[in-house]
C-alpha cells in the first residue's frame, strides 16, 4: 500500500485527516445476541487485539466497558435504554435522523484528553440486509470498524474485508495498516497527512 492509499485511509469527505487508535485497553460488552453469537464477536474483538498487539481487558477504570456493541431491530429501541441519553450526545435527534436515513449501522467514538480513542459505542439495526450476513463477517466487519478512526469514505467502494475460500477474512493491506497503526514509535493521534509517510513506512518495516 502506497502513502496515497494510506493517506486516503484517514482523509475524511471534508478534506481534513485524523489518525487515532485506543489509547487503552479494549474492554468490550455485546448486547442484544445469543450466546453463540456473542462468542463470534468477541473471538473478532480478540483477533484483531492480536493482530494490532492491543491489550483485551474486561473492565475499563473509567467507563467499565468501552467498546460496546448493540444489536436491535429498530432505531427507537435506543431510547428506552437507561443512561444511553448521557453515553451518546442528541440521542433522539440522532435516532431520527437514523431513521429517516433508514441507516442500518452507525458508529459513535470517543476520545480522551490527547485524541486517542476511549469509547465506541457500535449500533446495528438488523433489517433484512444485516440479517443475510453470516455472522462472523459481520462482527469482523464491525470490529475492524472500531480498530482505528478511518475516513468516513474509507470503505465506501471497497470492503475490509474479502473471502478466503469459505472464509471471510481481513483484507492483507488493511491487516497491514492497522498492525502498524498500534506500533508503539508512532503516535496514538495524528492530524497532519504528513503521518501517513510515517504510518506507511511502518507498514513496510513491520511486514
């Protein structure tokens, strides 16, 4: 992957770019699926802590659990959920635009005083379309998702993902990327796109 493409990866609609990746462990927490799905997601949520070298824990000291991920079958459903007004700012204002959008996912982070990443709060509203995908595309979808802050343009004509035989797996050059997002000499934070040289770099060195 070249430092364009790399680049591109964290370059948002507007032009501006943002780089950041957790700046402590990931502590996750799966509502709303059966116990044989729950063992898909969080096997997707170790993977990918492996693959970046990012520490897994079960409780975060400030907000017990971080990464959370919510599955549901209608936007509204977020509104009964106690205290969920004060982890996502203009709730309903959002939900309404969800729904008009007739949005089936949307993704929520956080970050702490520095800009690294400290929450992400992942939605899923399973309509038709959500519901056809085997499950453990969609949780490795989802969790590579949260890994890093990506473009919001940065999978729109191409997936993360790709088939490995029967398999759904990560794509190599995006596996590439995020291993070398979490290398300790580069920073949690960057807004410069002069950091997709360094970040592309690391790429090469850590392959």
């Amino acid at each position: 992957m070249d430092v364009a493409q790399v680049e591109s990866l964290f370059t948002r609609a507007d032009g501006s770019f943002l780089f950041a990746r957790w700046g402590r462990p990931i502590c996750p927490v799966v509502f709303g699926v059966d116990d044989a799905t729950l063992g898909v997601v969080r096997d997707a949520i170790s993977s990918m802590c492996d693959l970046a070298g990012h520490e897994m824990g079960e409780m975060d000291a400030e907000l017990g659990s971080n990464l959370m991920m919510f599955f549901f079958s209608d936007w509204a459903e977020l509104l009964d959920v106690p205290g969920m007004d004060r982890l996502v700012p203009d709730l309903a204002p959002l939900v309404a635009r969800l729904q008009k959008a007739d949005a089936n996912q949307y993704r929520f982070f956080r970050f702490d005083e520095q800009g690294a990443i400290k929450a992400c709060f992942v939605f899923l509203r399973m309509d038709q379309h959500l519901s056809e995908v085997p499950a453990q595309t969609l949780a490795l979808s989802q969790v590579v998702q949260s890994m890093v802050l990506w473009s919001d343009t940065a999978f729109q004509d191409r997936s993360a993902l790709m088939m490995a035989g029967d398999t759904t797996a990560l794509r190599p050059d995006i596996s590439g990327v995020i291993r070398a997002a979490y290398d300790p000499v580069l920073p949690a934070v960057a807004q410069d796109a002069s950091f997709a040289l360094r970040l592309a770099a690391r790429i090469g060195a850590v392959q």
